[in-house]
C-alpha cells in the first residue's frame, strides 16, 4: 500500500506539471508528437477555470484514438454516418452545427436520460467545438473488436512522426458541416453482428496476439483454479495489477467468469475498427470512452443524510462488507449462471464451508507454529475465522431463461431492497460490474467507506486511479476475498497467542483500510468531479474535431511566437 500511495503521487505529479497554457503545449508535444488541436487554449482556460488537476496526462484517450488516425478523415466520417444510419445499430447521432447540439431521431427512447446527460455536460463548451457528428453506443456492452493484425496495422500507419509537423495555424477547416452530410439516397447500414446471449470471449480475444494463451487455449473445467492465469497480475491471491487484471491475453478462463463473457444480454459488434463512443468496455474492444451520463446526472449519487443515513467516521461504521443488487450480470441459460461473477460472490458469501461441490478458498493467516509468519491454510467456515461479517445477498432474479430462473430462486435467499443512502452505515463495500461499468463505484468512492472492487469494465477514471491507494481490489475470481478481508478485518482468536494451544488470532488493520477510504475519498473530489467530466469530454471532442478533419495533419494550435520562431526556421 506504500508502493501503491507512491505510485499514485507520481501519477498525479506528471499528470499536472503544467503551471500555463505554454508548459501544456509543450508538454503536449513531447507526450503525444502533435500539436494540441485548435481551441486548445479555450480548453485549458476550461479546465484551470474549473481547478482540474489533470491537465497533462489523457494518454487513455490518446490511445483510444490513435488508431483512427490509421484512416483518413473522409473514412472515419463515412463509418460514423454508417453506424447512424439505422436504428438497429443502437447508436444515437450527436450533431453539432454552427455551436448548437442537435440529437439524431435513432435512439431509444428508455435511453433518454443518456442523450440528456451527455448534452448537459456539453453545453457550457459546445460553442468551441467544430461542426460535427459522432455516434454514441446505447447499449451497456462495448461494439468494437478489432483483430489483433488489423490493430496493429492501424496503428503502424497512425504512428506520429517524431517531431510534431509544422502545422498552417489554429483554424478548423471551412464548410465542416458539408463533410458530414450524408449522401442522399444511400442505403441503411449493419454493420454490427448480433450475438446475444452467445458466448463473446473470442470477440475480446481475438485482440490478443496470436501466440497467448486466450487465443491458444481453452480451458473446459472452470472448476479449478487458473494458477498461470492469476499468476501475471497476482501476489499470491492478492490482486497487485489492476490493470493487467482487465487483460483476456494471459486468461483462458475469463470465459466462464463473467456474465459479459458467458451470455452478454445485447451484443451487437464489429471486427472493423468503428467510431463509437462508449460508456465504458473491456479490455481488447476498440471504443472510444466518454464520461458517462449516469454519473453525470446522479442516476445513483452520495448523498449522506445526518438523520436518516449519515456517513459516519470509518472506525464507528458497521464491521461488514456490504453488496445488494441483482443478477444482471448476463442472461442466465443453460447454467451459465454459475460462472457469473454476482452469482459466485453471493455463493461464497451464503456457502462458506467448505465441500467437495463447493471447496473452501484458502486463507493466509497467522501460522500456527512459527511467531510472525504467515501461512495460507484452509478454514472449514471462513465466516468462523474472519473477525468481520458478509452482508451481501440478491433482492431480485432478473435475465434468466428457462429454469436457470427457479434454479436461482432455490440456490439464493432474496433481501428486500434497501435506500442506496443506506450504504453508509458499512464499513467495507463491494463493488462489481453489471451488464457494463457499475454506476455505484463513484459515489461508493466519495463516501467514507472503503470499495472493494472486481469487474472487466473500465471507464475514463480508471487511469486516474491506483489500485491499493484509493480501492481495495479482488481478482474477478474471488478467491483472494477472504485474505483481503482477513487483512483489513482481523479474525478471531487470541490476538496474543503463537501457537495453535491458543487460538491464533489476528489484529485489523483498520487504520490502513480507513486510510485507502480517506485517500480515495479526497481524490475523487480533486479528480472525479462533475467539472473533471466536462474537461475530459471538451478535449475528447476536440481531438475528435481533429481527427475528423481533412486538414487534421496541417491544423493545431501554437503559440505566436512559436509560430513566428518555426516560420523563421524555414526561411533559413
């Protein structure tokens, strides 16, 4: 936790060295080899206007981007007008035209609230934006799977050279708006398939080289533990890589372990590299990110109340670890249940012990025969060993076919719905994915709280964030739950004993959790703000802007004098 706290003090450090607009040009070029897009001024008076501490790093939506710019600008046009041009795709058309947004007349109309989030969150910006268009994904699950050789022959011909080109000056080009107009007559466009509820590993994978192991091969029990599939992004069961953690690459068994995987409720994708914006996406897919309207509008939202839900300090809250939700996950056919992350967590959590169905997942614990040494032993109810409790259960069965639906309902009790204020009387709670990202991981963050968290998705914020200083991460397999918790919670027994004569117990380390809950606390309010939201989606457009444009190599924005100094270069 060190490490990782250092970790996130570098990051933030290198992330925010610029002090004026000159520094963040230039640190721009050096970072990226181009020039910043035009309006790049507009966007850094934006950003400092709103106290953004992030104004260097946006390397998660360089390389988002990166390989469209393997297409020409009239390409990249063409396949967003394809996307929009039926609403079987589920996209819904963004216009901007002369500074003013208009939505196109595809979208669903139970997605309303996220067309009215994303132009709430543009509206205090549009008017610096170029005419244009850009299609945004209304489905909860990521569009775009490109083969690995394609990508990597996107991204040979998108490779900037190494010093930024001279550039013509800081203006879009003219008549924008006729580029985008569609040829009248032109027919509708699919160009997704359709595979719900079929599995989707090898759409993810097929980003992978061909040499790993997620392309070589398949693993038919799902039953035992994946020791090489853990091994790259573990310490033992701890999970010590968040970001390795979202790889399928070096993951065979990824397969059988989420509902996105094993039976994705609408999956629609191309293996064509597609401009589409999404929401969030697994690793391997190709989308574009973009802050989401749900957290924009406070679909779910902190909003601690000192009567009714207080957010009380972190050593007063209750000693449990806390998750209500739903199976939605996937669509549950033919068993597929089992393997879902939900379903398994819940499992754990209401079969502890330990069976020859159902075998208990190891613990490191204090030996039993040498003092201050640790061993990982099995516990036949872990429930008995930690010194914390599990709060966690169903309150609904949703998106099951068949019988995996009476299945579901004879394997879990069901909780009644609680008041999401109510999530701050717990000291620990779990956070993980649902059909896409979990809309509950920010405001479990702004709480005092402390978020466990598992899941495949990752969002804009992911790469602001540093596993072990502002969250507790869990591998999505579960089976470093208990340790983790064993670790923060304690377990019970004689904390002075050193033999087994005497029950081996184990003190908390309740000032470290609530450190890691402070940490992440203070960083979401400095970090991931509504206002961070904004700044992020500005500069997101803006490149877009560029990208599309077909002057793009010969626009960008520089300083006078910097122009005049690169002007007098070539004149001698």
């Amino acid at each position: 936790m060190q490490i990782a706290g250092a970790q996130s003090a570098a990051w933030l450090e290198q992330a925010s060295q610029s002090k004026t607009i000159n520094d963040a040009i230039h640190i721009y070029q050096q970072r990226y080899q181009r020039h910043p897009p035009p309006a790049f001024d507009m966007w850094y008076e934006y950003a400092t206007q709103r106290s953004t501490v992030v104004i260097d790093d946006y390397d998660n939506m360089h390389d988002d981007l990166l390989p469209f710019w393997g297409l020409s600008p009239a390409e990249i046009r063409h396949r967003t007008q394809q996307v929009i041009s039926d609403p079987w795709n589920d996209v819904a058309e963004i216009v901007v035209r002369n500074g003013i947004i208009e939505v196109g007349p595809n979208f669903k109309p139970t997605h309303r609230w996220m067309i009215d989030g994303l132009v709430s969150m543009m509206e205090d910006f549009v008017r610096y934006l170029p005419d244009m268009d850009f299609a945004l994904n209304l489905n909860d699950e990521p569009r775009v799977a490109v083969p690995y050789s394609d990508m990597q022959k996107l991204l040979s011909d998108a490779t900037p050279p190494e010093r930024p080109a001279a550039v013509t000056g800081p203006q879009w080009s003219p008549d924008r708006a006729k580029t985008w107009k569609r040829e009248e007559g032109a027919p509708s466009s699919r160009p997704f398939g359709s595979y719900p509820r079929i599995n989707s590993f090898s759409a993810a994978s097929m980003a992978c080289p061909s040499s790993s192991a997620a392309r070589k091969k398949h693993l038919w029990n799902p039953v035992p533990l994946c020791m090489s599939c853990t091994a790259p992004h573990s310490h033992g069961t701890f999970l010590s890589d968040w970001t390795l953690a979202a790889s399928p690459c070096h993951q065979p068994d990824l397969r059988n372990l989420h509902g996105f995987y094993l039976s994705p409720a609408a999956f629609q994708t191309s293996h064509t590299l597609l401009p589409i914006f999404s929401q969030s996406k697994a690793e391997g897919f190709a989308d574009i990110l973009y802050p989401s309207p749900w957290n924009y509008i406070d679909k779910v939202s902190y909003f601690p109340n000192n009567e009714t839900n207080p957010d009380t300090p972190f050593p007063q809250k209750e000693d449990s670890l806390f998750w209500r939700g739903a199976t939605s996950e996937g669509v549950s056919r033919h068993g597929t249940w089992k393997g879902m992350t939900r379903q398994r967590l819940v499992h754990l959590a209401s079969n502890p012990t330990h069976s020859s169905r159902s075998p208990t997942l190891p613990m490191l614990l204090p030996h039993p025969h040498l003092e201050g040494k640790y061993s990982y032993q099995i516990s036949k109810n872990p429930l008995d060993t930690l010194d914390t409790n599990l709060n966690i259960s169903f309150v609904s069965i949703d998106r099951a076919w068949d019988s995996d639906g009476t299945a579901q309902e004879r394997e879990f009790t069901l909780s009644q719905p609680t008041d999401f204020q109510s999530h701050w009387r717990y000291r620990y709670l779990f956070d993980m994915d649902g059909a896409g990202f979990s809309g509950r991981f920010l405001p479990f963050l702004q709480s005092k709280s402390l978020p466990f968290r598992t899941g495949i998705f990752r969002t804009w914020y992911d790469s602001r964030l540093t596993a072990w200083a502002h969250f507790v991460p869990i591998d999505i397999r579960l089976h470093g739950l208990f340790s983790t918790l064993a670790y923060f919670a304690g377990t019970k027994g004689d904390k002075g004993a050193k033999t087994l004569k005497g029950r081996v117990g184990m003190d908390g380390k309740v000032l470290a959790g609530e450190t890691i809950a402070e940490r992440g606390r203070e960083w979401a309010g400095k970090a991931l703000r509504k206002e961070d939201m904004e700044v992020y989606l500005f500069r997101l457009l803006l490149e877009w802007g560029r990208i599309t444009d077909d002057r793009r190599d010969e626009i960008g924005f520089v300083l006078e004098e910097d122009e005049g100094a690169r002007q007098g270069d070539s004149k001698g």
